[in-house]
C-alpha cells in the first residue's frame, strides 16, 4: 500500500515542472497539497490528535500520516503551508510501538 502511495506522488514529481506551478500541468501537485490542506483543516477540528476525536488512531489517522510523510519525503512542494496538526499527528503516529519498532529497525 505505501508503494502505491509513494509511486504516485514519484509519477506526479516526474511529470511536473515545479519551478512553474501556474503551467497547466501542475494541477496534479495542487490537487496533493489540497487534499493534504483538507486533512489537516479536519484534524485541527479534533479535540485530539487524531481524527474523530479518538483516543487512539483508526485507518484515517494511518492513511493521512502516510501520505503526508510521502508527500513531504519527495518534496516541500507538495505540502500546503502551514500543516500543523499533520505534523503533530506525525509526531504522534512515530510514537506508537508498532511504528516505533518499524523505523527504528529500518523496515521502511
């Protein structure tokens, strides 16, 4: 599922000249960074770090950390500024054990 993920920002990356994001061609970098902004206006509506005002996180929570660290991994551009609370959100997910173990032995 990652790859999926990553090998879709990588297709977009390679089509796009992000020197000039008033060229047509760059709708699909817009269309990243504002569904990224949509994410992160509901995450910052929360009353916890995570979706849903839960306590812990569910799939929605998993599916934005990833595709925002995608995101910011290839490149600023596509993150729409500021995120915030995807950057919190990020800080949390990383302090999760399972996910923890995962980066810590490199498995990414």
């Amino acid at each position: 599922y990652m790859d999926v993920i990553e090998n879709a920002f990588l297709s977009i990356w390679k089509m796009i000249d992000v020197t000039n994001l008033d060229y047509p061609d760059s709708y699909p970098l817009q269309r990243v960074r504002d569904g990224l902004k949509c994410l992160n206006d509901l995450l910052e509506q929360s009353s916890t770090a995570f979706f849903y005002d839960q306590t812990n996180p569910t799939i929605a929570d998993y599916f934005a950390f990833d595709a925002f660290t995608a995101a910011r991994d290839i490149h600023s551009k596509f993150l729409p500024h500021p995120c915030p609370a995807l950057a919190k959100l990020e800080q949390v997910m990383k302090e999760r054990p399972g996910l923890t173990n995962y980066f810590q032995k490199g498995l990414l």
